[in-house]
C-alpha cells in the first residue's frame, strides 16, 4: 500500500462519529448530483465505495436502488449500516474490492479519491466492478479549492505550524491536477469511457462551533494535524480561527463557507 493510504486509514480510523456529526454535512452537498450521474433508481444495484457514515448509501436507497456499501474503516461501517440496515456494509479498502466484474449497475465514490494513495488504479478497480454499460460516478475536492475550505489551514499557518508538510504525498508518478481536465484524464487511463467532469460549487452553511468541533475532533488530515498539536498550539489555532471567520460569519452569526468540487462520472466498457 502506499504511503498516503496508509496515512489517510490511521487518520479516519477512530473518526467516525465526530465525522458524522461534523464534516459529513459537507461532504453531502453533491450528493444528489451524484446519484443522477449513475441513474440512481428503482432495482438499480448500486455499490457505494468509502461511504463513510452512510450518507450516499441511505439516499440511494430512498430512491430505491438494491444498496452495497463499503469503507476502508470499520467504524464507519458500523454507522453505515445503521444509516441503511437493509444494505449489505462490509469494509474493503480501495484499490481492491471484494467484489466479482461486473457486479454492480453503478458505483458511487464521494470524497474517497482524495483519501487513496493510487487513484488511477482504485479508478480501474471501481470499473472492474461495473457491469459494461454500467455507470461510475466520483467527487473530490478542487484545486484551487473554495476559500471556506482553505479557512482552517489559514488558520493552523497563522498559529505558526507549517501544515502543507505534514499532508502525507502522493507519489509523484500517481498525482494528477485536480482540476475538470486532469479528472477527465484520469477516468480515461482508469479504462472508464466517455468521461466527463465538472466543477461545484456551494456555501456550506454552518456555526462556527460545529465546524471548529470537527477540526479539534481530529476528522481528515486537517483536523488529525489541529488535534496531535499540544494544547497552546491548539488554543492558538482556535484563536486564529475565530479571527479569520468573522470573514464568513452573516448577519445571523452563521459562518458560509465556500466549497469547489469536481463531479466526475462515465461508462464502464466491456
Ligand atoms: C471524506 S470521507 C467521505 C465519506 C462518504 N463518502 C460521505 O460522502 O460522507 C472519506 C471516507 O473514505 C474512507 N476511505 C479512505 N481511504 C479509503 C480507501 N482506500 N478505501 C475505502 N475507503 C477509504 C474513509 O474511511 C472515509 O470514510
């Protein structure tokens, strides 16, 4: 395995109820986008890989789709299969899944590519799991990303700790730019057909204590690095932080937090 996978499984690992109660919100936003992109319907089988706490599994399933789900962490499984008890949950890491060619109608991975050390083959291996014909469809992060995403690395750098360095790398020959093009291009070399990308964007609306709790709790790279700092260097993060939100805060008190994202999807071929 790679150094960035095995990086991104100790940092969910232990994560998943602070996930659920805090960034999972702001992964669901292109959920239902998502879902059209692989015709999400009635009897449509369905895997939906690194599903976290269930989101994309249980909204599916409200379209009545035949509902698998996996994750490469066994406590997000077990939320998962509270979230849809009807669905078959099981853990399994990309870029190997458990599963027979062919398997599956339409495969679902949202917010998992940035997370895995070799994205083109994780990309082949959702590939080989759909029958030809069948759709794929993945979200991840833009690069340049929106500007409420980069609020708590500002913050994190204003406190004086050097956070680029301490994100796992992927190795150079796997990286590819996050951008609609470099998407597009990875789902062709994955051996995915008629590819086609593009951006999201939306304010992801939150209060500043939610999103903060899911940073001090330790969820993904950016809160595992807020929360393995010692306890000054975190309250001056905190204090950074709540300097730089009122960038985000309406006149409510609520923080609107850009995002970007890409939307990618195609066709499995025969
Ligand atoms: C940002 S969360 C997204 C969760 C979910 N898809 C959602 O929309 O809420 C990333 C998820 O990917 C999982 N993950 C990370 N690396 C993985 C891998 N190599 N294989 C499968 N799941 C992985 C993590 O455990 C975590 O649940």
């Amino acid at each position: 395995m790679s150094e960035l996978g095995e990086s991104a499984r100790s940092v969910w690992s232990g994560q998943a109820v602070a996930y659920a109660e805090s960034f999972a919100a702001v992964c669901a936003y292109p959920i239902g986008d998502l879902l059209d992109a692989v015709g999400a319907g009635p009897g449509v089988r369905l895997l939906d890989v690194g599903t976290g706490s269930g989101n994309v599994a249980a909204d599916a399933f409200a379209r009545s789709a035949r509902v698998s789900a996996v994750d490469a962490d066994p406590g997000m499984v077990e939320l998962a299969a509270k979230a849809v008890p009807s669905a078959e949950v099981g853990v399994a890491e990309l870029p190997v899944l458990p599963f027979a060619d062919d398997a599956f109608d339409a495969v679902t991975a949202n917010f998992v590519l940035d997370h895995v050390g070799r994205p083109r083959r994780s990309l082949a291996e959702l590939g080989r799991v759909t029958r030809p014909g069948g759709r794929i469809a993945v979200t991840m992060w833009a690069v340049p990303g929106g500007a409420g995403r980069a609020l708590l690395g500002r913050a994190i750098e204003a406190a004086g700790v050097q956070h680029k360095i301490h994100r796992p790398v992927m190795a150079s020959e796997a990286d590819f730019p996050r951008t609609e093009q470099g998407l597009v291009d990875l789902l062709r070399a994955a051996g995915i057909s008629k590819p086609s990308c593009r951006t999201i964007a939306w304010d992801h609306q939150t209060s500043a204590q939610g999103w903060w709790h899911g940073a001090e709790s330790g969820v993904g790279f950016i809160g595992h690095l807020v929360a393995t700092q010692p306890p000054e260097t975190r309250a001056e993060i905190k204090r950074h932080f709540d300097l730089l939100s009122a960038e985000f805060t309406g006149p409510d008190g609520r923080l609107a937090l850009p995002h970007r994202a890409l939307l990618a999807s195609g066709t499995a071929e025969a």
